[in-house]
C-alpha cells in the first residue's frame, strides 16, 4: 500500500510542478538565468580545489600515482 500512495504522490505533485511552471514559465527563466552562473562558478571553484589537491597529492608522493 505504501508503494501505491507514494506513486500516486508522486504524479500528483508531478502534474501540479508542470502545471505552475507553464503558468510562470517567464518567472522560472527568470530565476533560472540568475541562479546557473552562481552554479557554474561554485561549480568550477569547486573543480579548482579538488585539482589543486591532487596536484599536491601527487607533488607529495614524488611523482607517482
């Protein structure tokens, strides 16, 4: 039973998401046009660190992987 109620949640809230995102289409391209830089900044910052850490790594073991 949890199974079908969890399903049947699920559409629900499915159908009400594409419902409000075709009555405020303009205000989630709005929001989305704000928010994918501030991603792909923390994003490469992100890829920035983890690269300067296996560099270090790699410094650090002489060389070898």
């Amino acid at each position: 039973m949890k199974n079908i109620l969890g399903l049947l949640i699920g559409a629900v809230v499915a159908i009400l998401g594409l419902i409000l995102l075709l009555a405020w289409g303009n205000e989630f391209l709005l929001v989305l046009k704000g928010v994918v830089p501030v991603l792909l900044i923390a994003g490469g910052i992100i890829g920035i660190i983890a690269g300067l850490s296996e560099y270090k790594d790699l410094v650090k073991s002489g060389g070898k992987r």
